[in-house]
C-alpha cells in the first residue's frame, strides 16, 4: 500500500481523512480516465489536490461555522 486513492479502504468514520490524505498514482489516472473521461479524471485530481481548501469561500465558512483557522499560506 502507498497511499492511492485505490488502496484505501477505511471504515465509515475514518474516510473523509483516509481520502484527504490520498493521492492518484499515474495508473490511478489512466484508470479514471479510461473509465470516465477526462473531466472526471481532472476534477478527482483537482480535489486531491486540496487547492479548494485554500479557496476564500472554504477558509471563510471554516472560520466562520466551525472556529477553524487554516495555517500557511
């Protein structure tokens, strides 16, 4: 196991953080890809990346629902 999105398989209170901590192999990708295009594959990747998290909307409603503040930048 290293760690793909694939490999993991956690029970019902551990994957929201088994999946943020994910990553897509190039098999991985190719895998998304072929089975569902390649805006599927972009968007899976694009949320694995986390750059959504940084977003002004997210750190706002973190800071504002939930009293968390994001560190770094």
């Amino acid at each position: 196991m290293v760690g793909n999105v694939f490999d993991l398989q956690p029970g019902i209170d551990a994957m929201r953080a088994a999946v943020l901590t994910g990553h897509l192999s190039r098999d991985d990708e190719r895998r998304l890809l072929d089975c569902f295009g390649p805006e599927y594959m972009r968007t899976a990747m694009s949320l694995l990346s986390l750059g959504w998290l940084r977003s002004a909307p997210v750190r706002d409603n973190l800071r504002k629902v939930y009293g968390v503040e994001l560190l770094g930048s």
